[in-house]
C-alpha cells in the first residue's frame, strides 16, 4: 500500500516536471514568428509563434509596434508567460468576431526583427 502510494507521487511529479519542461514561461533570445489573424474585414490580431518545443501561440500583454505588424515576420523575443490568457477570434457570420480559442499571454522585454 505505502508502495504504491509512494509510486503514484513519484508518478506525479515527473508528469508535473514534464509539463513544465513543455510549456517554458520564461524567454530568452526565443526565435519567434508573427502570426497575423483576420478577425473582420480590416480588422486582424497578431500574436507570437514559438516552436520550441512544439509549435504555439502566444498573445502579446501590449499591442506590437506598427514594424512588427507583419505575418511571417521572423523575430527574437525576450519576455514570461503570464498566468492570464487571451481570446483568439475568427470572423463570426455577421462580420462581428467571435471568440475561437484562448492562448497564454506573454510580456515582452524586448524584441527584434531577425
């Protein structure tokens, strides 16, 4: 019984480690692509592409500078993931966006054009 009780924590917490490793809430020189999404007509968000270790998005805390308004802009960011998340919207049926998915914010320390 302590055997087992003893494996399900170990159990535990490598699941817990390898979630963490997955998800990196802390960034430094991270390659990163602009990602534009059109919400409306004239209407878009951009957020940031990270693929390490797997490819996903993140929604900058603060709007990006106009010279990083680019889809497919290469990039290296500095910054933490935040607690909080955004929305991601998608054009609704009326041209009104409507809410799609959410996504981890991040604030960004700085960030250049690669």
């Amino acid at each position: 019984m302590i055997k087992s009780i003893l494996l399900g924590g170990v159990l535990l917490l490598a699941a817990q480690c390898q979630k963490e490793a997955a998800g990196k809430t802390n960034f430094t020189n991270q390659e990163a692509t602009i990602k534009m999404v059109v919400i409306s007509r004239g209407v878009y968000q951009y957020f940031i592409q990270v693929n390490d270790p797997s490819p996903r998005l993140l929604s900058p805390d603060q709007p990006l500078e106009e010279a990083f308004k680019q889809d497919g802009l290469q990039v290296l960011f500095d910054g933490a993931q935040l607690p909080d998340s955004a929305w991601v919207e998608k054009p609704g049926p009326t041209d009104i966006p409507a809410k799609d998915f959410k996504v981890p914010k991040v604030t960004l320390a700085s960030i250049t054009k690669q």
